[in-house]
C-alpha cells in the first residue's frame, strides 16, 4: 500500500458527541463511546505554538540525516476541526512561523507541515 499524495492526517469524529480526534480511534476520547468514525482532516492550518530543537536529540532513537544536525522546529497546528497537531514545522526561517498558515507535506513518520517558503526538502531536520 503506497503513501497517499497528497498526504492525509487520518482522524476520527465521534457520532454521539462530535468529539475530533487524532490519531484516529474507533472509541471518542471524550463520551468513550464506541462510536468514533473515520474522517481526512483538513491538510493546512496555522501555527498554535511551536518551539526550536537547536541540538541533536538522543540518539537513539534521533537518527541524524547524512549533512548532519540542522535546527528545525516543532510546535502545534491548529487545524479547521478545532484539534492541535503535534508536528515538524518547516520554513526558510523560525521567526515567520508566528501564527503562520502551513500546510501538510508528510504524515511519517511524525506529521509534518511546512510555511510557503520552507526550506527544500530533506533540509534540517
């Protein structure tokens, strides 16, 4: 089975209380009913928080690329759905993430979204 492109975050709505989730679920996270379906969420979003990871982490399991260790960021996307995603942020530059709108690029092995101007990819982290 190959990776969808464009990529899709697979989420789950609750039937009983409208509760969003990710990952997705069949139980709502909320009302623990088993009630939960499958739903895409929306692939852009805008930045709730982030912060930058500027050394390497432990390894393992931080596996660094072949150029090495370049900072990168990591923060949350506030999606349409009213759910915040825990992702990699990519862009040309850290201080354009400020309640930036980014949009998805990769869902493995993390989520993972990018500003309009981010760095090429297989740059930093």
């Amino acid at each position: 089975m190959g990776v969808p492109d464009p990529p899709v975050l697979e989420g789950s709505r609750c039937s009983v209380c409208a509760t969003v989730a990710y990952p997705a679920s069949t139980t709502c996270s909320r009302c623990a009913t088993p009630t939960a379906s499958p739903i895409a969420l929306s692939d852009t979003g805008v930045v709730w928080a982030y912060t930058v990871q500027r050394f390497a982490p432990k390894s393992p399991p931080y596996v660094a690329p072949p150029a090495g260790f370049s900072p990168f960021a990591v923060g949350y996307v506030e999606l349409p759905e009213g759910i915040r995603i825990e992702a990699i942020l990519d862009c040309a530059d850290f201080d354009e993430l400020h309640a930036a709108t980014v949009r998805l690029v990769a869902v493995a092995p993390v989520p993972r979204f990018a500003t309009t101007t981010s760095r090429p990819e297989g740059a930093g982290q």
